[in-house]
C-alpha cells in the first residue's frame, strides 16, 4: 500500500542489482552523509535570545528584577503599577510578596535581602529603621479603618457597640500580623473596648485581605477594615465609618531596604508610586486617600544655589545623592549677595544653602520654612609667622597694610564684615571707614581671599574658619573677640518646586549623621537639634 498517494514514492531508491546486492559505493556515500548529519544536530547550539536578560546567579532566578515586601492589602494598586513599571515604561520586573505588614516584617529581618517594603502603617516603617533594616521612605496613599458590612447592611450595624450584639458575627484581623489589627486594637483599647470586641470575635486572620472576603463570602456580618479595602466593592459591601476611627489616618509607605542591591532603582519606583501622573492614578480609581507627589521624571534634575562657604561640607554629599538617587544636581555656589540677586530677578533653584540667615531672610517669600544647619566663626587669616604682628580686629587699623575684605552686597561674608566692623571703634572713630585705606580687594568669595593671601598680596583677609580646613598649616589664624563675628548658615526648599519630596530627602541627607560629620570636620558647629528636625 502507497501511504504517500504516490505510485512511485520509491523510485529513486538504489534498486538491487542482477546479482541480489547494493552497490557498496551507494551504501558507504550514503553513511558518510548520514554521518555527517547525526554530528552536525549534536554539535549545534541554538542561537541564545539576547532579549532576555540573565537570571544567572541567584537562588530565586530574578537576578534584574526588584524584590518588593508588600502588604497584602495595598495589592491591587502596587501590581498594576508593578506591571505599567515593567511593562509600560523600564522592563525591570517587579516581583511581589505580599503578607501582613507585620508578618513580612519578620520576614524581612530573617532574609535580609530584598529591595523594598510596603507597610499599611509608618509604625511599621519606623520599627525596621530602627532595626536598620530600613533607609529612605516615601508615602504613597492615606487610609483609616471603617467597618464593612454585607451589602445593605443586613444586620443594621451603625457602632461598635453593635459588633457585640449575639446575632453579628465578627471578623478580625491579627495585631500581630496585619497593620490593621494592629491599630484596631490600639484606638479600641483605649475606650476599653477591644478586650469584648476580641472575645466575640468569630475568627482571626493575617491580612486584611482575607478578613474582607470573608464578609463578601458571606461567612461573617461584619469585619474592621480599611476604607479603600471597602471602597474596591461597592457593589458587594457597604462602609460604616465609626467616630472612634475618624482619626486614626495611617500612611501607606514605601521604603528601601539596606539589603538593596539597586537603590536607584528601587527609588525610582517608589518616586513612580508616588507621582501623580503614575501610582496616584491608581490608588484614587481603587479608592485610596492620595497624598502629594513629585512631578514623574525618570531622572529629574534639579537646581541648588548654595553660598561659597558651604562647598567643602556638602560637595560629596551632593554627589553621593546624586549616584543613590539617579538624579542630577546643578549647584551653583557663589556669594549669597549674587545668588539673592538671581532670585529676585526671576531664578528658581529648588532649594537654597545660604551663608547667613541674613541672606534667607531677602527672598524668605519664595521658600519654606528654613532650617539653620550650622554655623561658623568669622576669623583673621595672616602669613604664616604673622610678620605684620596682627593681634586684634583692630590692629587692621594700622599703617602700611594689605587687606582683603568680601565685597559686602555681593557676599554674605562681606555683609557680615562691614556689619561687624562697624559695630566696633577705635579711637572714638568707626573702624569700618578706618580700615578701608587699607583695602586692596573686594571679592564676591573668601576662597578667592585666601588664595591671593598665600601668593603674597596681601597681608591679611577676613574668612570664614570654615575656608580653611586645607590650608591650616599655611597660614596663621587671629581669633576675633570683639563684636558678633558669627555666620549661621539656613537651608529651604522653594515652595513651587515640582519636587518636594525628593528635594526633602537631599535636606534629610545633608542633616544626617554623615554630612553632620563632614561639617565639623572642617570648622562649623553643628546647630540641628532632635526638636528642630
């Protein structure tokens, strides 16, 4: 029978000859083809699909990917957002563990990897910083505990005191597991009654998650959940606000953890969860509290002006903010009687260090609230070996000298210079306007000061103390100790910056511990206290 419908499938087959056998020759030609062909299928390696990025090398196979602790009852917004982020805008995957945010707290502590956690509760937040689980954090929504009955509220529960009655059943969730439980338990507490409510509760569970499906189940009257929880059914559920939660606002917040292997972009989805172009969107249609976020840019580059004197302190903070953030930062130093000029014609740096609280307080209008960081001494610098035998503010005064003063509209420092100068007399005489003969230049900065002091062309100048961190040893300094020779040096965020968030998170890391350090190592003293932050 012909399988292939054709007569003469065979007829290209060697035929047997006269004598009953193949042609050798045909055998061995088609052996080696045949050989030839099994060796090329063993040696071939398909091409590898470079579209793929490598998962070599790590226990769960996700070696691009973030690892995102969340809680189990922020879950709808954060995988659609996890999803847009991966899909949509950097095809860096997201991979999400969800849990109660306590449970994934401990979680978290044993592992000691991952990327970010997502609590319902800042509470949370706070207890793995202090655990040094934890660096920056960001908000993301708002949420407050409601309680949430069957559609039409069969059982026409209005209070708490009607969770207690025999024909209403109950579900909680753990305080020792859920964000929600905790808290349920803490406001309750306080009004004595969390300890009936538990007693007649009909069941526990670990998230608020599973708490609310039992009310959808209809497996129970009523449960104690979040607000948005309710507000993702309002065709199965209804909300019962109660007086004793109308206060009790949590923030869900997102952190990165220490164990991170990729800050940057981790914080790049946090500042994606929190733009309102972005993860706002996604909270406010599944009926969470948003909060303000910064304008969405996947590097955003901002603007610092920032007085001379602060260079040395911040100039390696800046640029390792810069590297964890993946953000640009243009700082322009110089004196603050030009930087003050620039704002007032129209320029709009994100934030401003100033010299002295002096120069804040002519462009106050356009800033928030500014915070003093630090301040530093005004001193006399001399050559080395004071040849000119300098020993007071007042011997400044004397014949045959070469001073060097800030210029005092362009300069915090020159401000400060004339103020205190003029504050003092000799002779019965201002010792401003007896110094000035003396005066051979006026500059906008004191390092330029301090450089014309060790080429010889001067033979004294006025700095700051904290000018001269790299050039104690050549020079000699003549303390002041008259007058108020003393510059504090405040920081403020413009109030219209399209980044707020991001730009109180660089005040954060240049009030921190670290850039604390920094400062008095070159010659400020440190004015942030605990009650000022």
């Amino acid at each position: 029978m012909n399988y292939f419908g054709n007569q003469n499938y065979n007829k290209d087959i060697p035929q047997p000859n006269r004598s009953g056998k193949v042609s050798g020759l045909m055998i061995a030609g088609g052996s080696l083809v045949f050989l030839v062909i099994m060796l090329a299928v063993l040696i071939y390696t398909p091409p590898k699909d470079t579209s793929q990025k490598s998962t070599e090398g790590t226990s769960d196979g996700h070696q691009d990917a973030l690892v995102m602790y969340c809680a189990a009852g922020i879950k709808p917004p954060i995988a659609e957002m996890a999803a847009q982020f991966a899909e949509e805008e950097f095809g860096m995957p997201v991979h999400l563990q969800y849990g109660g945010s306590g449970t994934l707290l401990s979680n978290l502590q044993v592992a000691k990897k991952g990327d970010l956690y997502l609590a319902a509760d800042t509470s949370y937040i706070e207890i793995a910083r202090e655990k040094g689980l934890v660096q920056e954090a960001i908000q993301v929504a708002q949420m407050h505990p409601v309680i949430m009955v069957q559609k039409g509220n069969p059982k026409g529960i209005k209070s708490i005191d009607d969770l207690l009655k025999e024909d209403v059943t109950v579900a909680l969730a753990n305080p020792d597991a859920a964000s929600i439980g905790k808290l349920t338990k803490k406001v309750l507490t306080k009004n004595g009654k969390w300890e009936p409510l538990a007693k007649s509760a009909r069941v526990f569970k670990p998230t608020v998650s599973e708490v609310s499906t039992d009310v959808l189940l209809g497996a129970v009257d009523a449960a104690i959940v979040w607000d948005a929880t309710v507000n993702q059914h309002p065709e199965k559920a209804d909300m019962v606000d109660v007086p004793e939660f109308q206060e009790a606002i949590k923030n869900v917040t997102v952190s990165v953890l220490t164990s991170s292997q990729k800050p940057q972009e981790a914080l790049m989805f946090a500042r994606y969860l929190q733009a309102p172009e972005k993860g706002q969107k996604a909270f406010e249609k599944l009926g969470y509290q948003t909060v303000q976020g910064d304008k969405w840019e996947p590097h955003p580059t901002i603007l610092l002006f920032s007085g001379g004197v602060n260079r040395l302190a911040i100039q390696d903070t800046l640029k390792e903010f810069e590297q964890r953030e993946g953000v640009t930062i243009n700082t322009v130093f110089n004196g603050c009687g030009i930087l003050v000029g620039q704002i007032n014609s129209g320029q709009r740096p994100d934030a401003y260090f100033a010299c002295d609280t002096s120069y804040m307080v002519q462009v106050q209008p356009q800033f928030q609230t500014p915070l003093t960081v630090a301040e530093t001494d005004m001193v006399i610098i001399v050559e080395k070996g004071n040849p000119k035998n300098i020993k007071t503010i007042y011997d400044l005064a004397n014949d045959d000298l070469r001073i060097g003063l800030s210029h005092h509209e362009q300069s915090a420092l020159g401000a400060l210079t004339k103020k205190l100068l003029s504050s003092l007399e000799l002779n019965g005489k201002n010792l401003y306007d007896q110094v000035q003969p003396n005066v051979k230049t006026n500059t906008p900065t004191a390092d330029l000061l301090v450089n014309q002091l060790r080429t010889g062309s001067l033979d004294a100048a006025i700095v700051y103390r904290a000018n001269l961190p790299y050039v104690k040893d050549k020079v000699d300094i003549v303390e002041i100790k008259s007058g108020d020779p003393l510059a504090q040096q405040p920081i403020a965020i413009l109030k219209t910056t399209a980044y707020p968030n991001l730009m109180q998170r660089l005040v954060d890391r240049l009030t921190s511990s670290p850039s604390r350090s920094l400062f008095e190592s070159i010659g400020f003293r440190w004015r942030i206290t605990p009650e000022s932050l």
